[in-house]
C-alpha cells in the first residue's frame, strides 16, 4: 500500500479545510490591513566641507536622492490621481483630502562607529539663507511651504531630530485645505554633518586621530494642487463681498470691540477683503446673514483678496503685519497657540444644528496669501459658517504701538431646489409623479438638508356611502426614510428660502379604485359611481365606461347577426325616379354604367377561376399551366 493510500479521507479532508482557511485569512489579512499607499518623492542630496553652512541654493552641484545615500526616504501619502511637472518640479494632483508627509529613518548612521560615516554634532544656527532659533545639533528638519517657489515660510523647524527622535515613521505635516485648492510649493531640507576616521594614532597617549568631515543636505520640493479649476472668482457674474475690520477690545482674546480712531493706525485703510462667488442667487436670512443659494454644478467658495504688503502696510515701511506668539480667539474658544502673522479660523455648523470644531490657520498671511491675488478659502456644501481672521499690526516706533484686529461674519449655504426622489424600494427605479408601485417607496432629498417635507398617506375606508377618502398620516417626512404601507401619498416640499413649492404623489398598493384615482383624477365618489353604473377599471388604473361596452358589445352582435342570418326582405326590381339631377347624368344611366361594370366584373372573375382551376403541379413540385378547355 502506498503512503498516499494510507491516509485516510478524513485527514486529507481536515487538512484541505486548514489550509483553504490559512490562505483566505492571509488573504483578508494583507487586505485589510494593508498600509496606505506612498509615493516617493525625489529630491537632490548637495555635499559641503566642514566649514559650509549648507549652502545648496548656489550650488549646482548635487545628485539624484534616487542615487544617493540618503539619512531617509522621504514620500507622501494621500489620494494622489495625476504625476505632472510645474516649474520644474513634480507636480500632484489630489483628488481628496489632504496629504501627509513622512521623512522616514533609522538609527544606522547615528549609531555607526568611528571607522564609518556617523552623526556627529553640529553647532551652527545657519542653514542656507535661514537663522534658526537653535543649533542644529543631530540634524535638522525644516518643512516649508510658499506660493510663488520664490518666497520661502517655515512651517516646521526641528532641530536635533536624529537624536531626539532615532527612529522615525510616523508623518510629520499634514497639509490643510487652503493649501491645496491654491496650489502650494513644499520644500523639505534635511541636514546633517557626519564624520568618518582615517587614521587612529596617539602620541604619548594623546589622541591623534585623523578624521574626514562633511555636511549633508537632502532637499526635495514638489507642487501639490487640487483640480478646482471651474471655481476661480471669474466663473460667476455674481461675487458678494462679507466682514468688515475692527479694533478689538480685549488684546489677549481676540474679543470686543474698539472705534478706530483717526489716531490708529489701522484708519482708513484696509487690510483686504472676503467675498463669496460660484453661487446662483442670495437672500438675507431672518437673522440678518446672507444666505447663497447654490443649484447642482455651483460651486460656492469664499475668497480673500489681500490688497496690502503686510511687510509695509499702506505704504508705511514702519507699519507691517507682526508674529502673535500667543494669541487666543474667545468666540472660538480656542486655546492660545502661536498665531504667527495672521490667524483664519472657519467654523461649520451642520443641518442639526451640531457644531464642528474650527478649523485654524495659522500664519495664514504670511503663508498662504499674496498682495492683490484672489486666495481661494474653501469651497462649501450646505451649511451655516462663522469666519474671523485675528491679526496684529506693530508700528515700529521707538516704543512700539501694538494693535489687534478682526474680520468676523457669518454666512449660509443652502440648495436652491425643491426636490425630492421617490425610488422604489425593490426595484431602485426612481418613481416621477403619479408612478404606482405595489413595493413601497424611499425618499432621497440629495442632500438638500434645509427643505420641509411633508407626507400624507391616503386610504379607502367603508363608510355609509360606500368607499371614501380616509387620512392616515399627515405630517413631516425624513430623508431616506421608507413607506411600504398600501395608500395614496401626496409629498409636498418647500423651500423657505425660495419660496417654491413641489407635489409629487404615489400610490403603493393593488387597490383598482386609487389606480383609477391617480390615474384619472376623478374623486373617489366619481370612480364609484362609474363602477356602480357598470364602469370596469383596467390594471394601469384607467376605466372603461359600461355605455362603451355594451356599445361594442352591441356592434359584435349586428355584425354576427348579418352573416348568419337571410335576407328579410325582397329586392324592388322598379326603380321610381322622382327627380332627374340638374347639370348632370339622369339616375337611370348612373344605374345601367353600374349593372354594366357588375357583369364585367363577374365575367372576368368566371375566367380567372376557370384559369386557376387548370393549374396542377407535377411530380417534383414544379407547377404546370393547363390548357383551357
């Protein structure tokens, strides 16, 4: 007997179940948890003596990080849908959401030995054209941002990161929304010096080991973009300007408010301004904010247009736009944070009346703006919004004067529609107006959060008179709720802000009397009395009335009765004329041209027939004239 005869059946059964289960819980397993997707960026790696500062923006001599060695790997993760170039760089489009950036590494190089390149300490504060607030120790990081690739804005700086963080794999920035609906430029620069020994010696045990030294800079910069081309401030006719500047009372939290004087410096100029396009039309709410009205395709962003240099406001080279290094927003409730030359703070308040966190920009001037451009802020949905910028501004005197100052409004999108789509419940179809379905029905309001909607359910009910009218349900209606009960619904929607209305009804059920009442219009007592009178009602709710029937009925019977039955009466062979025609041909001579074109006729059907008769066909199915006889 042979090993594999050996093994009984249920074994083999067993162990194919084991491994058919490994295989498909390995096979979940890598998928669902599976990291998300990264994409590399390249960058260039510059080398420098002992002496240098980093200097890589006048240097042209550099190689591929893709050819180098690098003290990581740096790559982006998000929704990345198109690789171009801009100006020289990549480029990536991000169809959602946001980015994250990580700069991955080990402790190789840290922890190397005196013999091989290692991390070595460096006590310098410059790096390229930058002055850091601290020594760069164990290595720098500096994340920048700008919108130009020409002017420059730290928004991460982190020294002696190699030795405070030895390993690192968790991203380091994550871009924001204004960022990516502009377009951005960012600039990674890594930088480190290492240290390799050449020669161990000692002379009268002193230490005399020779070493070779070098700086390191790995710099890499992209574009990053998302695809919002159809809204830009010309894509609408119509832009509506929001906020207007004040001095705040309380400096610290951003709240109260002060007249600006003719002594302030901030008198009779402005800063910028915000204003709103891509929508249909607007209304002023009952509280007295705007509302934008937006129909499918709109896309409604709010803007900023910066109309000063925030380095020489209004012209003044002493008066500029300063770093708030602790500043707070009371409306917002926000905790204090380094403002940095401008802070954007944007609430959203949803259709229950459920407020989401702010969103903050910091250094929102310095970072994401440029005089007299149009800066897209955010596109939105349906919804109520609270924006402030909070800002400082330092006239540089020989004591400074320091002012703070806010933009606040409020404002609100809704859908200008006033619809609602009924589908089937089985089937999925969307039902229109007067559809009949015998599953029931769902309500979509596509997102039109802001709509009143209400449903009223009808049914037949026995009554004295017979079937009438009866009201189940009269009263709101929710969106993507279901209604499977038999009855007639009649849904009505509104648009306060519109002031437009819809009705749409359905019918659920296989009752022939409401068919015919949506199908025809007629009241319930009208479709009764029709069928009391004989009326029948078809499937698709249309109804035969009896006198047509019994017409037709009757039309069947005189026709039956005609070929079936003898002729009654004889034929008068006297024909009277009581009248000869005027202009014409005497009745006779119409008559004898009649009996003439009659015998014609017969004869030659005699013939035809005769002819026909003498027709036969031969053997093989060929057919054969005959001779007439």
């Amino acid at each position: 007997m042979s090993t594999k005869d050996s093994i009984p059946t249920g074994i083999k059964r067993t162990v194919a179940i084991m491994l058919a289960t490994i295989f498909v819980f390995s096979t979940f397993t890598l998928t669902a948890f599976a990291a998300p997707a990264k994409t590399e960026v390249p960058g260039q790696v510059y080398e420098f003596g002992k002496d240098s500062h980093y200097e890589f923006s006048d240097s042209k001599d550099s190689v591929s990080s893709e050819n180098a060695d690098t003290y990581g790997t740096f790559s982006i993760s998000g929704e990345v849908s198109d690789l171009t170039t801009k100006n020289g760089v990549p480029a990536y489009e991000v169809t959602e959401g946001n980015l994250k950036f990580f700069y991955n590494y080990g402790d190789t190089l840290l922890n190397a030995d005196e013999d091989s390149w290692h991390l070595i300490e460096d006590k310098s504060k410059k790096l390229d054209g930058l002055k850091l607030s601290e020594n760069i120790l164990k290595g720098a990081i500096i994340l920048q941002t700008s919108t130009d690739r020409l002017n420059w804005v730290d928004v991460i700086s982190m020294t002696d990161a190699f030795n405070k963080t030895p390993i690192r794999t968790e991203s380091i920035y994550e871009t924001n929304d204004v960022q990516l609906i502009n377009g951005c430029y960012y600039r990674l620069v890594v930088a480190y010096k290492l240290r390799i020994r050449t020669e161990d010696s000692n002379i009268l045990f002193i230490n005399t080991d020779k070493f070779d030294y070098k700086k390191c800079a790995e710099v890499y910069e992209f574009y990053a973009y998302t695809d919002t081309s159809s809204a830009n401030a010309g894509a609408s006719n119509e832009t509506y300007n929001l906020g207007s500047k004040v001095r705040v009372a309380d400096f610290d939290s951003y709240s109260g408010e002060e007249t600006i004087t003719k002594d302030d410096a901030h008198y009779g100029w402005d800063l910028g301004n915000f204003f709103v396009s891509g929508y249909t039309d607007e209304v002023k709410g009952s509280d007295g904010n705007m509302v934008f009205l937006k129909n499918v395709g709109d896309k409604v962003t709010l803007w900023f247009r910066l109309n000063q240099d925030i380095n020489k406001l209004n012209g003044n080279e002493k008066l500029s736009i300063t770093v708030d290094g602790t500043g707070s927003d009371q409306y917002f409730e926000t905790p204090t944070m380094d403002f940095g030359r401008g802070t954007l703070i944007i609430r959203y308040t949803d259709h229950n009346n459920v407020k989401a966190e702010p969103t903050i920009y910091t250094n929102y001037l310095e970072a994401n703006t440029s005089i007299g451009a149009d800066t897209k802020v955010q596109l939105f949905e349906e919804g109520d919004y609270e924006v402030a910028l909070d800002y400082q501004i330092t006239d540089d005197q020989l004591i400074d004067k320091i002012g703070h100052y806010r933009i606040f409004f409020k404002f609100s999108i809704r859908n200008g529609n006033c619809m609602v789509y009924p589908f089937d419940v089985a089937t999925g179809s969307e039902l229109t107006n007067s559809s009949m379905t015998e599953n029931g029905f769902r309500l979509d309001l596509a997102k039109s959060r802001y709509l009143k909607v209400n449903l009223k359910r009808e049914m037949l009910a026995e009554s004295a008179d017979g079937l009438v009218e009866d009201t189940r349900f009269n009263g709101p209606a929710r969106d993507g709720a279901e209604y499977t009960d038999d009855g007639i619904y009649t849904i009505t929607v509104t648009n306060e802000y519109t002031g437009q209305f819809t009705v749409k009804k359905i019918y659920v059920g296989t009752n022939n009397v409401l068919r015919a009442y949506m199908t025809t219009g007629l009241s319930i007592p009208e479709i009764n009395s029709l069928v009391d009178q004989g009326a029948t009602i078809t499937d698709d709710g249309n109804i035969q009335l009896a006198s047509i029937a019994q017409t037709a009925s009757e039309r069947n019977d005189v026709a039956e009765s005609t070929t079936t039955s003898e002729p009654t009466a004889e034929k008068n062979d006297e024909t009277t004329v009581t009248k000869e025609p005027t202009g014409g041909f005497p009745v006779i001579s119409v008559v004898g041209i009649a009996i003439i074109c009659v015998i014609v006729v017969v004869a030659m059907m005699a013939k035809n027939k005769k002819r026909t008769n003498s027709v036969s066909v031969d053997d093989i199915g060929n057919i054969e004239g005959g001779t007439e006889e």
